[in-house]
C-alpha cells in the first residue's frame, strides 16, 4: 500500500499521511522521519503518556522501537502507520494493527495515538482517529478496539467518537513513571460506510 496523504486541509493546517507494505520509504518512514517519531514519542511519555513505556526513557530507546518493531510490521503489510504533518514536521500519529487471528479478519487494532505536546488541543487526535477508521474501511475491517489507561484525556475523545467502553481491566499496566500498577479501559467501534474524516477536511 503506498504513502498517501488525505485531501484537503486538516485542523491546525495538519496534513495526515499513511504509511504501509513495500512503500514505507515512498514519501515516508525515512531516516529523518524516524528520528521525528522517536522524539515524538519520547516527548509523549515524558509527559505522562502510558504507551508501554517506563521512565528513564531514553530517545534511542524510542528510536529502537519505530526503526525494530514498527517499521518491519509496516513493510510487511501487517499494519499501518498514519502521520500527521505540521509545515513538514510530524505532530501526531496513531498506528492500525492488521494483523490479527485468522477468525478475526473483520477486526483491526488501534494503537499508539500521539500528539507531540507543543501541538496539543489543536485537533490533531481527533483528525487522527477519523483518519484511522477511513483507512480501517479501505481495508475491509468493520470492527474496532482500543484500549487506554483508564482516566486518560484520550478516553474523553474516543467515547464521544461513537467507541463504546466495553470494560475496565484494574491493576493493568504501570505507569510511565513506574506507579500502579494502572487500570486500562477497553473499547470498540463498529464501523459503518460512511467516510468517519469528511467533515474534518472542510
């Protein structure tokens, strides 16, 4: 699946681009693009971000895991990795898991929704997400799922996006500073037809 950018402009002038299969290096996932993600993702956590990661959290440690763990994933098709861009630079991105049991081909997995914090509250996650479900549709999946650290600011934005909270799983994961362990909420949403980011490209 190429590189591709989604028409028009989204909010806070933010362009979103999706990367996946042989042409993570066509118009993205280049060396200099790795080292945004990994600062994006080290400013993240150093904030309070729980994405899976414990402090001390050094830079070349998120590097590892966009370059190690990621990239691999993207080039072989099992998932998908959507960026949005600020005059060049990423800003946020948001990650959609493919790869999934062969009774499940209907479902994919959100993961990894970021926004660096100098761009925060300007809409980015929200366009990320409707970004998310368009490509999710592409692909032919129907369903869904996510999980967060429960009270996290993103729960807030996933409910009011139509997800549904199917549960809450205590004492699930530490925290980025090592407390917890922490409560995760689980939830999902059934896709319909309709195209989830028009409205955000107006």
């Amino acid at each position: 699946m190429p590189s591709r950018s989604f028409p028009g402009e989204h909010p806070a002038g933010a362009t979103i681009q999706t990367w996946g299969g042989e042409a993570w290096t066509d118009g993205g996932g280049t060396g200099e693009d790795l080292q945004m993600l990994a600062e994006l993702l080290h400013a993240a956590v150093h904030v309070g971000a729980s994405v899976s990661f414990v402090l001390p959290f050094p830079v070349e440690q998120a590097y590892d895991y966009w370059r190690n763990r990621v990239a691999p994933s993207v080039r072989a098709g099992d998932r998908r990795l959507l960026v949005a861009r600020q005059e060049g630079a990423i800003a946020g991105t948001v990650q959609l898991i493919l790869d999934m049991p062969p009774n499940q081909p209907h479902r994919a997995e959100v993961a990894k929704l970021l926004v660096h914090p100098r761009a925060r509250r300007q809409g980015i996650a929200r366009a990320l997400m409707g970004a998310v479900e368009d490509v999710a549709r592409a692909e032919g999946r129907t369903l869904l799922t996510l999980d967060t650290r429960t009270g996290d600011a993103a729960e807030p934005l996933y409910l009011s996006m139509g997800y549904v909270l199917a549960g809450v799983i205590p004492r699930y994961a530490r925290g980025p500073s090592g407390s917890g362990p922490e409560a995760t909420s689980i939830l999902y949403k059934e896709l319909s037809g309709d195209c989830s980011s028009t409205s955000l490209l107006r």
